[in-house]
C-alpha cells in the first residue's frame, strides 16, 4: 500500500469515527436536542459513555492527522488520484456528518436561540438566551454554555439563524438541522470555488480538496461541530476568486512551473537571454505577458488578469463585506487583496487608488449596511469578545504573570496590545517570505491574493488571544491558494497549521462545559492537555512559524521584482520574435504582446 493510499485509509476511518460519536446520540461530546425525535439530524440515541465518545472523538483527530500528513507528503512525491473523486468524497461525508447531530460543542444551541430572538421581536444583541427562557420560550430554554451572552455574529449570520428559526418553530433540532444544511451549503460552495480556481495545476487541485473538502480536522471540528465560520469563510474565498481569479484553464501551475524554473528556483532574465517558455509567471496566455496580464485597453479584466479591472475590485470588496456581515475577523481577507494590489501595482498610482477605492466602496456598503442594522450593540459585542483569552492559548499562561504585577483589566489591555503587536509582525514576514520574496519575484503575481490573505487570517490565527479549532478553518480555505515554489516556506506552513488544528482539537474534547462533566478517569484531559500540552504545541508553533518566515530566501540577492508595467510594443516583428519580457513568439506580421515581469 503506498502512502498516499494509507493516508486516504486513515482519514476514512477518522471520518467514521467521527460520524460514529455524532450518530450514537447524545454524550459527553455531544448536548441533547429537544424536539420530536423523528425529525433530522437522527441519531441512535444509545448514550455512550465518555470514555467511549471521548476515545471516539480523539482516535478521529488522529487518525485524520496522520491521514493528512500522509498524503499531503505523497502529493508531494508526484503521487495522485483523481481530485474530483476526493472532492465529491468529501462533500458526501459533509452532508453525511449534517444528517446527524452536532457534536464538540454547545454553540449551535446558542445560533437556534439567536435566530428565536429574531422572529419573536428581540435584539439578540442585546438579549441573552437567558433573559428569553425566563419569558418560557423552550428554544432558548435548551441554550447551554453561552446562556448569559448576546450574539457575538454579524447581522447576515442571525437572518440566517432567523430563517431556520421561521423552519425549526419551537423544535430546537429541526432549527438546528436547518442551520446545518446552511453550513453545508458553504462548505461546499468553497470546495466547488476552491477546486475550480485551482484547475490549472491538478496537483494543486487534488490538494485543495485534501485541504478543505476531505479536511478530516475540518469535517470534525467544522462541519460535525455545525459552526457558523464557514459561512463567512465562503465569501473571503469568492472575494478572492472574483479578484484574481478562476484562472484560465491550460495556465501552468506551481508545479509545472517549478520544472519550468528548475530546482534552483527563478534566476531572473540576464542580460541577451529571454526567460522560459510561458515567460516568468510560467505560462503564456492567448495576448498578454506572462501572469496573464494584459493592458486595460486590449482586454476588460477578465478571469485571468493579473492586475483586476475596478469592477473585480468592487465586487470582491462586496464579498468581503458579507464575511464581515457573518464574522468581523472577514475583513482580514479585504487587507489581504489590497496588499496584493499595492505588491503587484507598486507606485503605478493612476491604475491602483480607482481598485483600492472600488474595493473599499464595496467593502464599505456591505459592511457599513451590516453595522447599521446591528447597531452599536453588535460592536460593543465584537469588542467584549475580542478581550477574552482561552485556556488553550499560551496568552492565558502570559495573562496569568502579568496578573502578578497588575490589577483589574491592565492585564487584559496588554495582552491585547501585545496580540496586536505580534499579528503585525507575524503578517509582515509571511508576506515578506510568501510574497516579496517569493511569487512577485518568480513572476506568479496571479496568487498575489490568495496568498496575501492567507498571510493575514494566519497571522491573526497564530497572535490572537482567543483560539478555538475551528477558527482555523479561514486559513485551511486560504492554504490551496497559495502554490507550493521552491524558496518558500510555503510548505512548512501546512504543517504548522496542521499542528495548531490538532492540537487545539485535542485540547477541546470537548468544548463545553454545561452537563458535560467528565468522570475521574478522563480528569486529567483539562490540566494537562487543555491547560498544558495546547498552550505548549501553539507557543512553539508560533516561535517556528517566525524562525521558518526569517529562514524563508526566495530569491538571490541579484533578483529583483519590478510592479506590473506595460512595455511599448514594436510597430513590427519580423518572425520569430521573441521578446525579453516575456518570452513569447509572435505570428509573422504581428506584434508581439505586451506586459511583463522582470
């Protein structure tokens, strides 16, 4: 059996382990939902103990991390399967793992009753599910962990939550089935996105289902723990896709394009000698340079541009600003495509102020419309929320010694600032390392903007204070975008945050609290792995990521990447032609494209 196969063995059974604890009924790991027992999501009610759902849930976790590592190495190694057969595999234990009840945690309780709170005339930003019990509503009755706290979630999210509420009525698991197949439908529209801007390269294809689609880390934190983050995830991604992409099919991917560099990486063009066939981006489009870029005046921007006409821009921003309308943390993927606009256009300011102002016009009425309807109660929420810090966060152990020295909420106040401090660094020298130094210089500015915002949900992912595992299902979306060159820390940057999903999956069983009180045998999992080994695993995870981003060379010092500028074209060419800048013969008679990198 060759690796890869073994890693699809192993995530197999991770994902039947996993569906195991959410079809055998109410447990430890999993809360009861009130309502006719006949109506979906279904389970066997057998009532397992926690050893057994807890031994389920981890042996899951398990074996889909070792399946992962085993055939993303694989991937790497040449091996393949068809990526449409894992795509629709994946999509099918999706809707498979919505059949059943959630899992993991108490949160789908709390969406029911922010989606009651809509439909019965209450602001659930500011009403608690509590303060609606207490008026004898059964929905809000069977809210759990969160029972003393408004909504923390955009308006879109709660008229969402209020449209499976108008479905579910009084039946908190009719509400939540509906809730389940919204999240299934965004899961789903991101693999669908994900696998169709990737089609170019379909070793990069097959990795972005095994990313996302057939993510058995995912499946089980996300998508069985029926999480509202993939609703926001969907639009960061079609920003991305609408900005930059799908690109055009028959584009050489990373892969053909590392064998069209060579195993020394991108040298950049010497003096007399033209670049590789396809130009430096590796790839030549029917006109245009290398990337796909072509003029404003010869082509209207279309899906493989390199530099997006305004109306990708405004339309992208709109996206990002119906992420925000589900979860404010969205707006990361909007900073993500201006920096990459900014990178690929550099000082050429005519053509970048009209696509950074279309893409924060965008941004703006979405997300000014969303601020409006929740009002100052849905920011003063996001703002008490952005204060907490988690068990299984190494700020905790940092709040902890500063509470030593200082009183009330300075502790607070400086592990914030101190967050903030290190996303900013962590965000400069992954777009320094995946950026500047890599794509822009090997002529891939096309993945500019997946990158970009990958390098931003990442950088929030590994400095906020507040970690959850299925927080990181932002960066797992983002990772397919970003190609795998040599140079790059690109790579190591899948295990990292492979390490961090783990663990903090293994550090959460499970993330609840109310009616879930583990027996003296299974005492130890929270002081030792919750407080313990997950705080350890993210500190360190976090030093590496730093040591690979400074260790990160994606160039000699003699290369030097230059913003997309059209080049004046020759009146004539006579055959063949070949330009410097790009690489590229010319029919007899006809001038040669323009647009290039050097």
């Amino acid at each position: 059996m060759s690796e890869g196969t073994a890693g699809l063995v192993a995530i197999g059974v991770s994902v039947a382990f996993t569906f195991a604890v959410a079809v055998a009924g109410p447990s430890v790991m999993e809360p009861v939902l009130p309502g006719w027992a006949g109506s979906p999501p279904w389970s066997l009610g057998l009532h397992p103990s926690p050893y057994l759902a807890v031994g389920l849930t981890a042996a899951g976790l398990a074996a889909g991390t070792l399946g992962l590592v085993l055939v993303l190495r694989a991937v790497r190694g040449g091996w393949s399967v068809p990526a449409r057969a894992v795509l629709v595999a994946g999509l099918l234990a999706a809707a498979a793992l919505t059949l059943v009840p959630p899992f993991g945690s108490s949160d789908h309780l709390s969406y029911a009753a922010y989606g009651r709170m809509l439909v019965t005339g209450h602001n659930p930003y500011t009403t608690t599910p509590d303060q609606l019990a207490a008026l004898g509503d059964p929905v809000a009755r069977a809210v759990q962990d969160w029972s003393g706290t408004p909504s923390v979630y955009g308006p879109l999210a709660t008229a969402i939550q209020g449209l499976a509420s108008l479905a579910g009525g009084t039946s908190v698991r009719l509400t939540v089935f509906v809730l389940g197949l919204a999240n299934l439908a965004a899961f789903a529209i991101t693999a669908l996105l994900l696998h169709r801007m990737t089609r170019h390269d379909p070793a990069q294809q097959l990795r972005a289902a095994l990313l996302w689609a057939c993510n058995p880390l995912l499946l089980q934190v996300l998508v069985a723990g029926a999480h509202v983050d993939g609703q926001a995830v969907v639009f960061g991604v079609a920003a991305v896709a609408v900005m930059f992409g799908p690109w055009p099919k028959g584009a050489i991917g990373a892969g053909e394009a590392r064998e069209a560099r060579g195993a020394g990486g991108a040298r950049g063009v010497r003096g007399g000698e033209a670049p590789p066939k396809g130009g430096l981006g590796g790839w030549v489009s029917p006109k245009g340079g290398p990337g796909g870029w072509v003029p404003p005046e010869e082509r209207a921007g279309g899906s493989g541009g390199v530099v997006p006409p305004a109306s990708r821009a405004l339309a992208a921003g709109v996206l990002v600003g119906l992420g925000f309308a589900v979860k404010v943390t969205s707006a990361l993927v909007g900073v993500g495509l201006a920096i990459a606009l900014m990178l690929i256009l550099g000082r050429q300011w005519r053509r970048l102020v009209p696509r950074l102002a279309a893409l924060g016009a965008g941004f703006a009425v979405t997300a000014g419309a969303a601020v409006a309807i929740g009002g100052s109660a849905m920011l003063r929420q996001s703002s008490r929320a952005s204060d907490m810090v988690s068990i299984g966060s190494p700020w905790r152990v940092i709040r902890t010694i500063i509470h030593l020295a200082v009183t009330g909420t300075a502790a607070t106040d400086i592990v914030k600032s101190g967050a903030i401090a290190l996303m900013v660094v962590l965000a400069v020298l992954l777009i320094r390392g995946l950026l500047i130094r890599g794509l822009l210089i090997r002529g891939l500015p096309s993945a500019a903007g997946g990158t970009a915002a990958f390098a931003l949900a990442l950088a929030w992912l590994f400095a906020w204070p507040y970690v959850l595992p299925w927080y990181d299902a932002l960066a797992w979306a983002l990772l397919p975008l970003v190609p795998l060159v040599p140079g790059t820390a690109a790579a190591g940057l899948a295990w990292l945050l492979l390490a961090r999903t783990a663990a903090l999956g293994f550090g959460y069983l499970p993330a609840r609290q109310t009616d879930a009180a583990l027996p003296p045998g299974l005492g130890w999992l929270q002081p030792v792995v919750r407080h313990g080994l997950t705080p350890a695993v993210l500190a360190v995870a976090t030093a590496w990521l730093v040591v690979l981003m400074v260790r990160s060379r994606g160039s000699a010092g003699a290369e030097r990447w230059v913003p997309v500028t059209p080049p004046p074209a020759p009146s004539s060419c006579a055959p063949p032609c070949v330009l410097p800048e790009a690489g590229q013969q010319a029919a007899p008679g006809e001038a040669p494209a323009r647009g290039a990198i050097s």
